[in-house]
C-alpha cells in the first residue's frame, strides 16, 4: 500500500509539472523588458513582455503582441527544449499509468511493469532537464540582449513545473522496489550438521537455489544434485 501511494504521489507530481510546462510554453509573459531606461518606463508605465512566440507592448490603456522574429541562437534552443518537454509529457504519464498494480494488461508481469515505470521515470527526468535549461538560458539571453526588468508568470510555471517533475521521476525511479527477476532471499538456505537449523542466506548469481553445510570448520556449498546423490549413498550404506 505504501509503495501505491509513493507511485501515486509520483505520478501526480510529474502530470502537475507536466501543466506546468505546458502553460509555460504557449504562454509569452517570460521576461519583462524596457526599451528605454528604468526609470523613463516606470513613469511612462510601460513595459515589454517577451516569451517563445510573440513580444508584447504592456501599457494601461493599449496591450499588443506581434510574432517574434528574432533568430537568437537561446530563443531557438528554448523553444526546441521547451517542445520537447512537452512531448515527452504524454509517454511519460501512460508509462507510468501502466506500471501501477491495479492496471491489468493482457500477458502483463511483474519485470513489464517495473520496466515501464523506471522509462516513465527517466523520460520525467528528461523533462525537468529540458525545462530547466530552457527556463534558465532565455532570461541570461534576454539580459545579454536587452534590458531586462524582471521575470513573468510564464517563466515561474515553467520553473515549478520542471521542479516538480524532477521530483516525480526521482520518486517513481526511488520507490518502485526491486526487480522482481531477481532471486529471493528466500530461496537459498544454509545447513548446520550440529545443529540441523536453516538459516536464509544470498543467493549466488548461476543457482537459484544452493545449500550451505557446516564442515569441518567451514560452509560447503552443496547442490541439489549433490546433495540427492549424499543421501543415496547414505541410504546404500544404511
């Protein structure tokens, strides 16, 4: 139950980040910038807002946008970034949706599931990577190229969302559990000749199951097949 509800509390931190991005990327209230000193638009009250797509002219009585047309090596990267992390967005979420117990898929196992949830982790990651490079080289761009003010709305959600889908990827990849491949504690037991108990021990990597017996000082590791084939030549002496 408390490995459900860490996947669960993952999963909802990645989609909420996921939103974030999103609505950072079709918005374009990144930076805010001013054409003149600081002072002349404080006073005029009038500012310039600049995101991926469009630059806007902000001011009390008229607010107008037009398509950006700058061909700036950062608001290329960003832009590229900024979609990828949005597409990757949607694999994620199924991934991970998938690998959650109370989701039955024909033919589905344990290693299936634990697979799909440790993609849909990393692509989760990826998406935190994108966002934040993105999110951070725009406003050291736009400081180079022009006056730059102070940071917009969109810039803060694509800041939480890349935030928080670091924050799910990293608990869907840290509490998934084990892979379920390999071998029980469980499967493997050790045997004291004095004292007749079985204790579990580590499993070596070529032999699901393997007996230890206490010889001689020493554990001596015995086999199935060995160990069938001590207790007929016991029984012929017998």
């Amino acid at each position: 139950m408390a490995h459900m509800c860490r996947q669960v509390t993952g999963l909802a931190a990645g989609c909420a980040g996921w939103v974030g991005v999103v609505v950072a990327t079709v918005t374009n209230d990144w930076v805010r910038t001013c054409d003149y000193t600081v002072a002349t638009c404080v006073r005029m009250d009038e500012l310039g807002s600049r995101g991926l797509w469009a630059e806007c002219v902000i001011s009390p009585s008229l607010s107008h946008c037009v398509t950006c047309s700058r061909s700036s090596p950062y608001l290329q990267t960003s832009r590229a970034l900024m979609i990828c992390s949005c597409l990757l967005g949607l694999p994620s979420v199924l991934l991970v949706l998938m690998s959650m117990s109370c989701v039955r898929l024909q033919n589905d196992t344990s290693s299936v599931k634990l697979r799909r949830a440790r993609v849909g982790g990393v692509l989760f990651l990826l998406m935190a990577v994108c966002g934040i490079i993105s999110t951070v080289w725009f406003p050291v761009g736009a400081h180079l190229d022009e006056g730059l003010m102070s940071f917009g709305f969109s810039l803060y959600a694509g800041w939480v969302g890349s935030g928080l889908c670091l924050v799910g990827g990293s608990m869907i990849l840290c509490c998934h559990g084990n892979d379920p491949r390999t071998p029980s504690r469980e499967s493997s037991f050790y045997y004291s000749r004095q004292r007749g108990t079985a204790t579990p021990v580590d499993p070596p990597a070529n032999h699901p199951l393997t007996l230890f017996f206490f010889s001689n000082g020493s554990y001596t590791n015995m086999f199935p097949e060995e160990i069938h084939r001590l207790r007929s030549a016991a029984f012929i002496k017998q």
